[in-house]
C-alpha cells in the first residue's frame, strides 16, 4: 500500500481497479481537473491482480497529482472483494464506488457538497447523482437511462417509504455514510456475480438507517461509458455468466429480499421495486434474438426458476400491481400475477382490427389446460377464423399460454370461457409510470443555493452572473469534451468549431430536405404517379441483390400475370441490375425518388427478408407509412427460433414451406404470435425453379462439392481486434471456427477424392469473411466463390453433396436432390446467445437431411462414401415428408395467396 497523507474534504473514493488501462487516463483526468480540491478527496484504488499496466498509471498519476491517494495491490477476487478492501481504509464522511472507466463531470463533487450544504437538518441518508451515458470514444452523451426520471425536479430529498419508484441501484452514482456502514457492519456481499453487489448493499444500508431518505442530486453528472471498445461491462454481459442463474438470485435479489426483512420485520416496497426493476430486465433480455440466456443450461435453467419461486414469494401483489418504474409489459405482468401469485382473470384483450380483411384479434392469457370455449356475434355461435395457443417462456421454461382468436369484424363478440362470461377490454392493466412529485416529509428543509445552474456551478445575481454562468459551463464542457475523448486543448478548440458548423449544415440541409419530401410526398399523390403504381406490387430481394424468391416470383408475373402491376426494386449499382433490366423487369433504384412514389402507392411490399430497410424501403418518418401491406417471402426454410424477431413485425402474410416449419409458427404451443390466418404453407417461388433444373441434372452427373459453412457472433470481436488483414486470417485460423474448416478444406483424403473421382470443391464463405478468403492459402482442388457473384441456385444443382453446419441452405439443397453432411463441431453451444441462433424445432439428429458429424476427418469420410450412391433411403423419407409441394406451382400459389389479400384491400377501400 502506497500513500498515508489523510484527506480533509467530506468524500471517500474507493475504486476497484481491473485491467482498465485504457480508459484510466480520462477517468483520472476527470478528477484532476474537478472545481473540488483534489487534496481534499480521499482516493483508494484497489488494483485486483490487473494483468495490464493499470496499477502503474495509477501510480504515476498518484506522484504527480495526489500524494494522499492510497493504492492497494490484491490478487483477483472480484469487484466485491476489491470494494470491501478499500472501504476498510476509507476515512471520510461519504463513500462513493467509483468505476475507472468512467469520467465525472468537472462540477460533480462540487455539486454534491452544495448539496449538503443545502441539507440544512442533514436528512439524507443516501445520495444518488445523476448517470449520463456516453458512447465509448466520442463525446456524444444522452440522459436516457430508465431511472434518469427521478432527476427530472432538480435537487430533492425523497422518503422512499412514500415515493419507492425513486430507487437507486447504482453503486457508482451513490454515496453512502461511512459511519452508518461500520455501525451496522455491512460490506459487500461477495458472492454476488455477476451483477447486483453494488444494490444489495444500498438495499440493506437503506434498511439500517433510520429512515430511508434519498438526496437527489441532480446538478451533479457521473458519465457512464456505454459499447465499450475493449470488452463489455459486466453488467452487459450478466446472462452469460453461469452464476447468474445461481449466486445473482440466491445472494443478491433472495440475499437482500431475506436480509431486510429479518431486520424490519417486513420488506418495504422499495427493496420490492429494486428486485423488480432487475428482474423485469432479466425478462426483457431473455426475449431478444440474441439473448445469452437462451443458451443456459437445464441445471442452470432448474435453478434459476427455483430461486424465482422465492424471490417473487416476497413481492407483494400491489407491487407488482403498481409498479410503473420502467414498463413491465403485458406479459410478464400478467406471469407475475398469474403464475407466481395465482391471480387469474377473465379477461379478452382486444388487439388490432384488420379492416382489409374485416377480422379483429382477440387473445387471453391461461394456465394449464386451454379452457372451453363458445364464441357467440349477435346471438349466434361463431367459428373463429383462425386460432392459436402461444406460449410465452421465461429462460426457456412456459409461464404462461395465451390463446389467440382471429374474429370476424361484426360487433362486439360474447365469449364464454369454461361456462364464464369473459369481459372484452382494450385496457392491457400494465401501469403506467405515474411522474409523481415526491411527497416532502415535515422537517425536510433543503436550502437550495441562490443561483443553480447546471453542471453544479454557483454564482452570485446580475448581467455578470449570466456571463459568468455562460462562460463557466462553456468551460466545464470543454474539459468534459478532452476527457471524454482524450483530445488535446488546441484539438478540442478545433473539434468544438467543427461541430459548430456541421450543427449549422445539419440543420440548414434538414429545411431543405424536409421541403424536398414534402414536395416528393404531394407527387406520390398526383398523376402520372397515382396511375403508374396504382395497386402496384413492390418487390425486392436484398437491397444490393435479388436472385431470391422476390425474383423468382417477379419472373412468374413477368410471364404469366403482366395485368398485375409489378415492380422490382434494387440497388442500382448491384451486379444484378443489368442482368434483370435484360430479362424485361421493371426496376425502381432503392433509394430513389422513384421508389418513394411507388411505396406510398402500392397494394403490397414483397420480399423474401425481412430487415428493417426492406419491411419499410422508405422511410416512415419521412414519407408517412402509405397503405402498403407486407407479404413475407422468407429467405430459407425456418428451423431455429426465430420469435423474438418475427414478433416485433407487422406481417400481413408469410410463405413456409416445410409441414415442420409451418407447424411451428401457426400451431399451438408455438412461441409465434402468427396464425394459420396469416401463415400460409405454399412453397417457395424459387423452388419452382430449382426442381426444374435439378431434373436436368441427376445426382450421378454432378462432380462437385458445395461448402457453406454459417457465421458465428464471437468472430466478429476476435477479428475486429487485428490491426492488419493478415492479422485477421491469423486469428481466424487459430479460431476453433477457423481451424475446423481449415482442416476439412485442406484435408490430402479429400484432395485424392477430387483428384481420382473429378470432384471440385466449392468454398462458400459467409459474407463477413468474403475479404480474408484469399489470403486463406486454400489447395488447388478448392475454389473460393462469393455470394454476390454468383446465382446460388446454379451451384446446387451441380453440387453432388452440400456441406454445411446449420445453414437453411440444406433445405434447398435437398429439394434439388442434393446429398447433406452436417459439420457441427460446435455443437449445441451455438445455440449459447452470442451467436445468431435460438434452437427451435429442428433437432439434426431425429429431423436431418443427411448425416451430422462432428470432426472433419469425418467430414471427407462422409464424401467418400457418398460418392456414386444415391440419398440414403432414411434421409429420403424424410426429404419427401418434409416438402408437400413438389409441382413447381409455388409461385401461382403465392400468387393466389396475395390476391386473396388484394381481394381484401380492394373491398376494404372502396
């Protein structure tokens, strides 16, 4: 330990230091340069066991700046540990737990003392300041985070007794009394990981104290580093952490829950609303595509649900009834009262009304067993036009089912569950966040000083106060800019003066574009527009290239449907441009002014992706949204959990093809929200196509091998910290991906196999890993092909075996006859959040269309032993019983399907 002076001022910093070399500098800079003295705050830094040179910055600054900062050297133990061990040394009234890759904002302790000061009868027992977020390497800030609106009255003291949405959670941003901490022995608990130390403890500091009242300090600034280039934030990466599901929930929420209430008797409920908060997050991360939990383990997934049996016993119902802090969502409100606290209701929640198709949506949510269920319009029975039951999973176990029932528009339906009226209501019984101001408690006197000001900076009264103020935030802010951004003095002069003007030339080319839109907006709705796309079709494949089922089915119109006014909508600069322009399509370049009077007065938008520039290839925010529908062509087969994704869209129809796929998404039990009304089993367009050319070319005829490997999320952080393109290929061989790949392509077997059978094998790459291909030094036998220069179709067809590890690729290729090996090396972690797949239906062992191995030595076995022989008789079973539509009429059919939609537009717009 280094450093003995004692400090005199009010405030104890302690700071857990790990690996944070690259971002210390800014975060010491940001104390070097606060309106503070810096004598006067008490530093530990606690350096747990880093691996970098952080300790020795700290060092450095510490000889420099501030002899009286103590450095405490300890092997690893954790944030807790290395927190328990600086408290111990601190000697101040307040103690704060500041992060060293964060920055304060000049006034902050400044602005935090005159908080204080202005605490005449010193009522606060914990004082929360206000969290800024900035993205990592850029001054850009926002004040967006979910608990920021308790700032929104400026400095206060709150009673969280009476105002319990006002919690505070986050270590960095609070200051606790040392004094009050030492005489109620409380220390962070550190078995708490990953996440959730730092409000365990506030939670049980706020229970020993005499009252809990909370010092909002809104004029003092703590910024947050958000994306942070190097590694994420523990807190970012909670969920894919094993002990989440155990010491998180066990120690931290069950923890802090059973350790208030031994203490008062009763768990107050803003202990309750603490856990809440964490946990509604927990659920909202759980429903994203890419969520970590989605690959926790059966054991991890058993104790997780366990813990929550528990922790939510001690929640009471009014809380979660009233909990408005962030939004829980319909959902998981109703899972918390349903499940946990066995409230059930009879409620039918009305949902959007279609009036093309003159339908309404209807949903209820049960447990167990669907209920019985009579539907009566006007008096008489009626049979939905489509219905579901969806289930709704909370870390991978059903919490809760909820029926879905598409009814015809005809009044108000009477619904009878199990031989109750059930009651019709648009009202979701979420609350809502209420902004209440906080109740002040008799004796409370914060005394404000005469002039606040933003930033934490006092001045007197008069046109010199004004100025004074100006030039004092002009100032702060430019020493927050350097901190922020490691610019030098000249450097952020020079940045400040070009931010000025790119604000100016913003803000001057939004008038002119808003007119510009404005004007393109009032065409759409002129002629010759009106009569060029009236009820048009637009179709698209990818913005920059099409050969997908959006052309195949544009080909069909082209040659059997021209009274349907079809256009086809691509980058103009896409190798498939011209090729299409000669086949006779009508193209609209993406982008264009063309394409805004065509959206704005199409029937339908049709594609076979579904990201958000293609759902809306104009914008709405803009343009407006038009009248448009949206029909989802699909790009391949479906066989992982796509939910999460398809939920957020407002599909009017979607193209499956397998009897599998389309079960999974309209069936009952399903994780979709889509229904057999909308999802329709049809094939795709571009399998018309490709049986025809599969035809022409038997299995006995083809000499080539097609190797299509997938992408994996981790791959994008382990290259993207190479510093050349050589580097990249060097990390990418290294890579368990890499070197699996590498192995099969270069494999002798397989060159004797190419060589002796005349086989050549195709390398389909990722398009993230296109740009790397030829510096992979691959064999003479192995060419390397990019997806945008070639036609995918064609490589199948000539392909004799496909090889590939979870692409939907494999569906196409079967449909063409073509032979499969599954390479999975990986496994199921790649189900594991952090790459682009949630496990669905599909299991490769019982469902597969060839054989799944999982070593590349197997892999050139497999080839071997394909080589000559038609599909194996079990793999072609279930080929045959996978696809129902073998008659190239997928395009008629969909076709059929969307007219069936227009039929509906029409009439519902006369």
């Amino acid at each position: 330990m280094t450093g003995d002076k004692m400090a005199k001022g009010r405030f104890s910093l302690v700071i857990a230091l790990y690996n944070a070399a690259e971002y210390l500098p800014a975060f010491l800079e940001s104390l070097r340069t606060q309106t503070y003295p810096l004598r006067d705050l008490d530093i530990v830094v606690v350096d747990d066991g880093s691996t970098d040179d952080s300790a020795d910055l700290v060092e450095r600054w510490r000889g420099n700046h501030h002899a009286g900062l103590r450095l405490i050297r300890q092997d690893n133990a954790g944030p807790g540990a290395a927190r328990n061990a600086g408290l111990r040394r601190a000697e101040n009234e307040w103690v704060t737990f500041c992060d060293p890759d964060d920055v304060f904002h000049p006034g902050y302790f400044s602005a935090v003392a005159d908080f204080l000061s202005g605490d005449v009868n010193g009522s606060a027992q914990l004082l929360a300041t206000r969290l800024v977020q900035f993205r990592d390497g850029t001054a850009a800030v926002n004040h967006s985070h979910p608990l920021g609106r308790k700032f929104r009255l400026g400095n206060v003291l709150v009673n969280l007794d009476a105002n319990p949405e006002y919690i505070q959670l986050h270590g960095p941003t609070a200051f606790l009394k040392r004094a009050a901490l030492q005489e109620h022995g409380l220390w962070f608990d550190e078995r708490i990981r990953p996440k959730f130390e730092d409000s365990n403890l506030i939670g049980r500091y706020l229970a020993a104290v005499e009252a809990p009242v909370l010092g909002i300090v809104a004029s003092a600034r703590y910024l947050y580093r958000r994306n942070r280039r190097n590694g994420a934030s523990l807190v970012k990466g909670a969920w894919g952490d094993p002990r989440a599901y155990n010491e998180l929930p066990r120690y931290g929420y069950l923890g802090m829950l059973s350790d208030i209430r031994e203490r008062l008797g009763r768990v107050p409920h803003w202990a309750q609303y603490m856990v809440l908060y964490d946990l509604v997050w927990l659920y909202v991360d759980d429903k994203r595509m890419h969520s970590q939990t989605a690959g926790a383990t059966p054991e991890q997934r058993e104790s997780i649900h366990q813990l929550l049996e528990q922790i939510i016993e001690l929640i009471d119902e009014d809380v979660i009834r009233t909990f408005s802090v962030v939004s829980q969502g319909w959902i998981f409100h109703n899972i918390l009262l349903s499940y946990y606290k066995k409230d059930h209701n009879l409620l039918i929640q009305e949902w959007e009304r279609d009036e093309h198709r003159g339908t309404v949506r209807f949903s209820y949510l049960f447990q167990g067993t669907c209920p019985e269920e009579k539907i009566y319009l006007r008096g008489a029975p009626v049979v939905p036009v489509a219905a579901k039951t969806r289930e709704h999973r909370v870390v991978g176990k059903t919490l809760i089912r909820e029926r879905i029932l598409v009814l015809p528009d005809d009044g108000v339906p009477d619904i009878v569950l199990d031989g109750t009226p059930a009651q019709i209501t648009s009202d979701r019984g979420v609350p809502l966040q209420e902004g209440r101001v906080p109740e002040q408690q008799p004796g409370f006197q914060l005394r404000p000083p005469a002039v606040p000001v933003k930033g934490g900076q006092w001045y007197g009264k008069g046109v010199w106060s004004a100025v004074g103020i100006q030039v004092g935030r002009f100032r702060a802010n430019r020493i927050l800019r350097r901190a922020l951004t490691g610019a030098g003095p000249l450097e952020e002069i020079r940045d400040s003066a070009v931010r000025l003007l790119k604000r100016a030339r913003r803000r001057r080319s939004a008038a002119v574009r808003a007119k510009a839109d404005h004007r393109l907006v009032e065409r759409a709705g002129r002629e010759p527009a009106v009569s060029r796309y009236k009820d048009a079709w637009l179709l698209m494949d990818r913005v920059d290239r099409a050969d997908d089922n959006a052309e195949h089915l544009y080909r069909y119109l082209l040659r059997e449907r021209p009274d349907i006014n079809a256009w086809f909508v691509l980058n103009r600069t896409s190798r498939d441009w011209d090729r299409l322009a000669a086949d006779g399509f009508r193209l609209v370049a993406y982008g264009s002014d063309e394409l805004v009077l065509l959206a704005l007065n199409a029937s339908f938008r049709i594609s076979s992706h579904l990201n958000a520039n293609i759902e809306y290839p104009v914008s709405r925010r803009r343009y407006g949204a038009g009248k448009s529908r949206f029909v989802f062509l699909q790009h391949g087969v479906i066989k992982d959990d796509m939910s999460s994704w398809l939920n957020l869209k407002n599909i009017s129809l979607m193209i499956t093809a397998t009897h599998a796929e389309h079960e999974s998404i309209a069936g009952d039990g399903s994780l979709y929200k889509l229904t057999p009304h909308e999802v329709k089993l049809i094939g795709f367009p571009r399998h018309d196509s490709l049986r025809r050319a599969a035809d022409a070319v038997p299995l006995q005829r083809r000499r080539r091998i097609l190797v299509a490997p997938t992408w994996r999320e981790y791959l994008r952080d382990e290259l993207a910290v190479a510093d050349s393109a050589a580097g990249r290929v060097e990390r990418f061989e290294q890579s368990e991906f890499g070197r699996n790949w590498l192995q099969m392509l270069r494999s002798p077997k397989l060159r004797t196999l190419c060589l002796e059978q005349g086989y050549e094998v195709v390398f389909l790459p990722h398009p993230e890993l296109e740009s790397m291909v030829p510096l992979l030094n691959l064999p003479p036998h192995v060419r390397a092909a990019a997806y945008s220069e070639i036609r995918v179709q064609d490589q199948l067809v000539q392909a004799h075996t496909l090889v590939t590890d979870h692409s939907s690729l494999a569906f196409d290729a079967a449909y063409a006859g073509t032979k499969l090996v599954y390479f999975q090396f990986d496994g199921d972690e790649i189900f594991g959040g952090g790459h682009v797949y949630r496990k669905g239906y599909f299991d490769y062992g019982r469902d597969g269309l060839g054989p799944v191995v999982t070593r590349a030595g197997d892999v050139v076995e497999e080839l071997i032993r394909a080589d000559g022989l038609p599909r194996e008789a079990r793999f072609e079973d279930r080929v045959r019983g996978s696809f129902p539509h073998w008659d190239s009429r997928s395009s008629a059919r969909t076709t059929s399907a969307i007219e069936d939609l227009w039929l509906s537009v029409s009439a519902g717009t006369e």
